[in-house]
C-alpha cells in the first residue's frame, strides 16, 4: 500500500450501518485498531451527519486519548420517502418506520453514491464494512485496496434471521413460527418477540449476497424470545 511504502500512517476507513447497535462496535473496532500501533494505523469511522454524536459518544467511553485517536467523517443520508429529515439511526425512526432504515441500508441506488464518493475523496488504505453495504468490495477493489466485513450480529442470530426470513411469509400473528433447522421448542407466535421487523413485500430489493448468489430483504427478526434466547 502506497502509505505504508512511504512510511506514513495506514489509513483505515470504517463504515456502519445506522444504529447504534453497529456503530458503537465499529468505534471498538477503531480504538483497538489504533491502540495496537498508535504510530502506524490511523482509523476513520464514516457515518451520516445524525450519526456524528453517536459516533462520538461510542469513542468517547473508552477515554479522551483512545477517543482523540480516531477521526469522523460524515457523507449524505440519502432520501428515503416516509424518513423526517435528520431521522438516520434505527432507533431514531417510529416503530412503524424502521424498516425504511434498513431497507435504505441495502438499497445501493440509494447509499452507494454517497458512500463511493466518501471513499474516493478520501482514498483509504482499507475499507471496514458492514455487512449492509454488499457494494464496498466492488469500490475497494477498483481502487485497489482491501476490504473487510464485519459482521456484528453473533453467529446464532444471524442464522435464525436467515432461516426464518420464509418461514414466517403467510403467517397469521398469532401462529407458531418453528426455526427450520433448530429445535422444535425454539419458537414464538409470529408477534410474540419483540423487534419483529417487517418490510412490506412491494418494497423489498433483491440485491447481490456475498457468494454471488442474490438475496432479497425480507421480514426478519431482529431479536429472539424465549427458548431461543437460552442458547445465546
């Protein structure tokens, strides 16, 4: 890389999604990234406008010096119909309106051009990415740079959500939803568990997964009740 061949610091470029849940991990991420060569690596947490303080607050737990290391950049919130202006973080959108955050999330008509005009401004030595932005390899490797993502959802979490995506489509509320895959006992009435996360069906993009293969958004769970939650 072109800063570490000239002796300068590595500068790392890393991107959440919006909530808290994810930047807060993010800004973890960037102390420890800057703590293990304080001399040599250089990070920089990218979030929208309305994300700045929470940004700021998630650094500023681990102390002034760790905090005073790491550097904020800001790009656009893009424009999402039914979003009041300056609603960009998950937990700041009605309960009825979440789902546009997400869905705006992985929409990359929406975030790309923001996001792809950040990175290129600012040309990084590497990307940190969230699991959202499917889009980021594609700008990292035309610029020649590595790119990773980091997933802050734990392993069983996330394979729930994946798993029971089709499961719950035609259910009534009120019916048993059984993870494929898991035990019988791990279920919830389709209501039962809270953050239930429901995006209506005309508004779900399909999108590029990881593998190649294609994926659409679909109505996940956000959190898990009950027996399921044990196994955490």
């Amino acid at each position: 890389m072109a800063s570490a061949e000239h002796g300068k610091k590595l500068r790392i470029l890393l991107v959440p999604f919006f909530a808290t849940s994810h930047i807060g991990p993010h800004g973890d991420l960037a102390v420890r990234l800057a703590a293990v060569r304080p001399d040599t690596v250089e990070p920089t947490i990218a979030v929208t406008p309305a994300n700045v303080s929470v940004a700021r607050s998630a650094l500023d737990r681990h102390g002034p010096a760790a905090s005073a290391a790491i550097r904020i950049a800001t790009y656009p919130f893009p424009d999402v119909d039914g979003l009041p202006p300056g609603v960009e973080n998950l937990s700041a959108a009605a309960a009825g309106d979440a789902w546009r955050i997400d869905a705006a999330a992985m929409e990359g008509t929406l975030t790309r051009p923001p996001q792809e005009a950040l990175i290129r401004e600012r040309s990084p030595d590497a990307v940190v990415t969230d699991i959202h932005f499917f889009w980021m390899s594609i700008i990292a490797d035309e610029l020649g740079v590595p790119c990773i993502t980091f997933s802050v959802m734990p392993p069983f979490s996330t394979l729930a959500m994946r798993n029971i995506a089709g499961a719950i489509d035609g259910l009534s509320d009120q019916q048993e939803v059984v993870v494929p895959g898991f035990r019988p006992e791990d279920s919830d009435p389709k209501d039962g568990a809270a953050g239930v996360l429901e995006t209506p069906r005309e508004t779900r993009p399909i999108q590029p997964g990881l593998g190649g293969a294609s994926q659409v958004l679909r109505p996940r769970r956000q959190h898990l009740l009950g027996h399921a939650a044990a196994v955490l």
